[in-house]
C-alpha cells in the first residue's frame, strides 16, 4: 500500500520537473514536390508541451483532404516550413495548460481553424472564419499527420460518443462547411436544394439536406454518381444543363467550374440563392443579367467557423452521417496523398496513427 503511494507520487515528480522524453512521429513536409515524388518525410520529434491555452492531443485518425494535397505539391504557399499538413483530426487529449477547460481523456475534433483574433469586427460577430488574422491548421500550425498534435484549446471541438474516429475525421473539412454551405441557403423543410457536382462534401449535405426535410436534386454528369444520389435518397438527378423538375429555391454548386455557377444560376427560382462551395474557381463565363435578375443571389462560403464544426459533430451523431473511407498507416501518408493525386481513393483516405504508450506518461502539465 505504501510502496503503491510512494511509486505514485514518485512518477508524478518525475513528470511535472524533468522535460518529456519521449518523441512523436509525424510526417513533415520541408519543400513541396508532386506526391508521387513522396514530399513528406517521416521524422521523429520531441514530444510537443501544450502551453496555457493549448492541448496535446493523441491523433487516432486524421482525414486527408485535397487541401492537404495542394500544399504538399506547391499549389498553396507554405506559410512555414517544416510543417505537419493535416486538419481533420479525432483524437483524445492526454494534456493540457494550465489556463485549457478540457480534461485528460477528453475526446475532440480539430478543423481548418486554428485560431483568430478574437477582437476584430468579424470575430466579434460570430465571423470568425473572415478574420484577417485566423490561423489555420496544417498549415500556420503542425496539423495532424502526427501521432500526437498541439492545438488551441479554444478552438477545439468535443466529439459525441456515438461516431467512431475514422467516421468522423473526413467529416471535419467538406463535412463542416457543407454544413456551413447550406445554412447560407437559408433553406429549410420542404425547401428544395439543387447540389452541383456529388463528391464526399456533396453527399455529406445531401444527408443533412434530407434529415431537414428538403427536396432535393442532385447534378453532375456522372451516370454512376446520379444512381449513387438516387440511392441515397435524392428526389431527382439530372446533368448541369439538365433542368431540374421544379425550379429550385437555393442551389450549392462544389464543382470547381464557373459555368456550373451559371447552370445553378439558371435553375433556381426567383429570389434563389446559388451558393459557391469551392476553394477556386476558373473564373465565371459572362451572363445575362435575366438569370440573376428577381432577386437571385450569389454567394461563397470561406473557411470555418468554431459553431459550425460544433453543430456538424452533434448532427453526425443525431442523424446520423455516413461516410466511406479508406484507412493508411501514418508511414503511408505519401501513398495516401499520391492516391489522392491519382484518383484512387475510394471515399475519403484517412490516416490512421496509432502507437501505444504514448499516454502513459502524460499528464497535466503547467
Ligand atoms: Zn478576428
Ligand atoms: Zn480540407
């Protein structure tokens, strides 16, 4: 009994006064170069501290997302170097600041956002995700193809219980500002959706469309991905310059081509609204202004807010969402991106770390 307390008390000393020993493997990215070419590089660090604010969080499954792939290749500039790319991450913390609310243990999502000022006039009217100084994972900060990452406490989200951590990780990029894209819609039941263009992001809201009771038309030119919409209860599918049966009353399009811009444009009623859910477009074709006439509107989605994330998360577990993925061990990132790159991904690739022991001697640290 005694040894028992005095072992105890023993480790606790050792943990709070010597430095941590012990190393975490992530995948670094130094100088950008096409997947193929395998930029990343496995590399063992220092196990990271989390400061006041912050938590140290074992990943249990990080998604890759295209943006991930756009930075290892050069097409978005690197705002430091090395950096760990990754920002759809499941994990469970195992320390904390001293100033974090979160406990050991605590099972969170880390998104896009990092961090943001927290004063300006975005950041005070619940725009966060518009903030000139936002920060953002993986890419201003070591994201999560790691075993273990540093984050903002503040802007980490709780994962219900109900989702497992490879579910949920591809959720938290297209899931999250899908869900953001069709709360700008404005649309609620029996609203009828138009979504242009059915990747993971699309089928994501297809699902949260439908658990709000709206009519929904998907299209794309893919015969397969239409059966696929039909399949997942879709009203009706068509192409892009297929009319849908019914005008509709807000479309978002996710296809990365202006004209779909234009052929959503063109299918939603009067006073409709055309969300643009995509990174980068090629510039929208000229058109005349009858399409946008009737107080039709234009609009884009841009990062993510710590609401939107929050409200995704709650509605996985309600609804709840279903999402394919493919799994890779961290030392396969590469693959994984050059899979990606390739098309060879069949729903979402997800990383998926793993090692024991690396809570065992975590502990709260101040
Ligand atoms: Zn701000
Ligand atoms: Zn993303």
């Amino acid at each position: 009994m005694w040894h028992q307390v005095l072992s105890v008390g023993i480790v606790q000393a050792v943990a709070q006064i010597s430095p941590v020993t012990q190393s975490v493997r992530v995948a670094e990215l130094d100088e950008p170069a096409p997947a193929s070419q395998e930029p990343l590089r496995l590399v063992d660090r220092p196990m990271p501290e989390p400061t006041r604010d912050e938590v140290l969080i074992e990943v249990r499954a990080c998604g890759v997302c295209r943006t991930d792939l756009q930075l290892v290749e050069g097409d978005l500039e690197l705002h430091s170097h090395p950096i760990v790319p990754g920002h759809q991450i499941v994990g469970e913390v195992i320390a904390a600041g001293a100033a974090s609310d979160w406990s050991i243990g605590s099972r969170v999502g880390v998104t896009w956002l990092a961090g943001a000022c927290g004063r300006c006039a975005f950041c005070r009217s619940g725009r966060e995700n518009l903030c000139h100084d936002a920060r953002f994972t993986g890419w201003d900060r070591d994201g999560g193809f790691a075993e273990a990452v540093v984050a903002d406490g503040r802007f980490v989200a709780p994962v219900p219980d109900g989702v497992g951590d490879v579910d949920v990780a591809p959720l938290l990029c297209g899931g999250v500002i899908g869900h953001r894209a069709l709360r700008a819609t404005g649309l609620t039941a029996g609203g009828r959706l138009g979504l242009y263009g059915f990747g993971a992001s699309a089928t994501i809201v297809l699902q949260l469309a439908l658990h709000q009771g709206m009519d929904v038309h998907v299209a794309t030119r893919s015969t397969s991905e239409q059966e696929r919409a039909r399949a997942l209860g879709a009203q009706s599918v068509g192409t892009y310059d297929e009319s849908p049966p019914q005008p509709l009353d807000a479309a978002i399009t996710f296809a990365p081509v202006g004209s779909v811009v234009i052929d959503a444009l063109r299918a939603v009623d009067r006073g409709g609204t055309v969300v643009v859910n995509a990174i980068h477009l090629d510039g929208i074709p000229a058109f005349d202004y009858g399409l946008l006439w009737h107080e039709r509107s234009i609009k884009s989605v841009a990062n993510v807010t710590r609401r939107d994330a929050a409200e995704l998360l709650e509605l996985a577990e309600r609804i709840p969402l279903v999402t394919h993925h493919q799994q890779y061990p961290l030392d396969d990132a590469n693959r994984a991106l050059a899979d990606l790159s390739s098309g060879q991904v069949r729903g979402a690739a997800v990383l998926v770390p793993g090692r024991d022991g690396i809570r065992e001697n975590a502990t709260r640290r101040r």
